[in-house]
C-alpha cells in the first residue's frame, strides 16, 4: 500500500458520490481535532475519491491543505464496486451493548 500526501486541491471528489454525507462533517470535523487525521483517503489514479467524501469535505472546512492518501489502480467498475462496498458494509455492524456500556464507563 502506498501512501502519499496530496494538497487538496489535487483531490477529486467522485461526481456522482450516493452518499448524503453532510450530517457527518461536523462530527468528524470534531473526531479529527481530537484524535487526528488518521485515516487517509482512498482515491484512483486520477486522484478521484474512491472512499472518504465526509472527511474530505471534514478537512477542508478545518483548513487542511494536505491529507494523507491511499492511491490504488483499479478499473472503473472496481472502483465502483469498492466505494459501494466501503460504505454498505458498515451498515451491517451491530454493536454488542454489554461491551459497549463497559467502554462508556471506563471512558467516562
């Protein structure tokens, strides 16, 4: 895997992106002053977001010039197939609340 730094404005958001991802910008904004900015974004070789849209959006509006990124070579249908799935399948997480709750407490 190789990751580069790239100034933003070489980033390419995906024209027709499905995702509704406004709602998400200001908590990862929040996410991304408190821990970091430590998931880069995946995008094709024509610098073309694959995955990460709201942290893209998330790091402009915190006045980022540069992100990390993940540069892969995959045809346009994988790239499609990719960013469908990236984003489907953490609709099929469930979370296991006993654990939770024992995480919430020790995080106070």
């Amino acid at each position: 895997m190789k990751i580069v730094n790239l100034p933003l404005e070489q980033i390419k958001p995906y024209w027709r992106n499905a995702r509704k991802n406004d709602k998400t910008v200001d908590a990862l904004k929040q996410s991304i002053k408190s821990y970091g900015f430590n998931q880069p974004l995946v995008l094709d070789t024509s610098n073309v977001i694959i995955t990460g849209h709201a942290r893209f959006k998330a790091v402009m509006q915190l006045g980022y010039s540069e992100v990390p990124c993940v540069l892969v070579d995959l045809d346009e249908k994988k790239a499609k197939e990719y960013r469908i799935a990236d984003n489907k399948l953490h609709e099929m997480t469930m979370w296991n609340n006993d654990e939770l709750s024992i995480e919430m407490r020790e995080i106070g």
